[in-house]
C-alpha cells in the first residue's frame, strides 16, 4: 500500500484560534497605547504647571506656652515643592509684634499637610497673615 503524505498547512493569523487570547492582545496593546498617549502628554505639559502653597488657617488654641495656630499648608499647583517655608506674621496697627515660620519638607502637587505655629501673643487679638515665602522644586 502507498503512504500518502498529508498536504501541509500554512500558518496564518486568523481568528480561527482562541478569541480570547486575541482579544486580550488587543485590549493591551490599547492599555499601552493610552499610558504612551498619557505619559507624552504629561511629559509635554510639565513644564506649565507650578507649585501654588497656600495656608489656611482651621484653628487657634490656647496653651502653656502662648497660642497654638494650627493651619493646612496646600499646593494647588501640579507640581511637587519641596523644602516650602511658611511664615506666619501677628500684625497690630500694621506693624509685625510677632513672627514665626515653618518649612515642609515634601508638598505634592494637589495635596495639604497639617501645621502648627506657636505665638506668645493672642492671634485673635491682631491680624493673623500666614504665607509661602519660598520654596524649590525637587
């Protein structure tokens, strides 16, 4: 009896396989696409944004050393800052009676932290301005 050979198949990329297999290959080469698209967005917009620390001040306390302001330190820039100083002025008549300042160390884009300054004199009493007099970029 002859032997006869079988006829070989070529291999070819049709969806004869498993369709999950592809459709896993397609939703993640979609997923990479889109982190590509993001990061070359973020990485072309970096250099517009910038930091914005502000404070605002959510409560003064009484204690055995004077006054305890307690504040939320914000960046509501998109940048990180880094090494942020605060400085917190009681001014009465317009003149400053007392100072006292405050650095964070790390303020993320979009984030706050908690802080506190202590004044011998009563804030309630004077004007009470606390501000960002510097900070860097990281």
């Amino acid at each position: 009896m002859e032997k006869r050979d079988k006829p070989h198949r070529k291999p070819s990329l049709s969806l004869n396989g498993n369709h999950l297999e592809w459709g896993l290959a397609a939703l993640s080469t979609i997923i990479v696409i889109a982190m590509i698209a993001f990061l070359g967005h973020q990485a072309m917009t970096q250099d517009k944004a910038h930091s914005d620390p502000v404070a605002v001040v959510t409560g003064i306390f009484a204690t055995a050393q004077g006054y305890r302001v307690e504040f939320d330190a914000r960046n509501a820039g998109k940048t990180t800052a880094a090494a942020v100083t605060f400085r917190a002025n009681l001014l009465r008549d317009g003149n400053v009676i007392e100072t006292a300042d405050i650095t964070f160390d790390y303020l993320p884009g979009h984030s706050h932290r908690a802080g506190t300054v202590i004044f011998r004199a009563k804030p309630r009493e004077s004007t009470l301005v606390i501000r960002a007099v510097s900070y860097r970029l990281p």
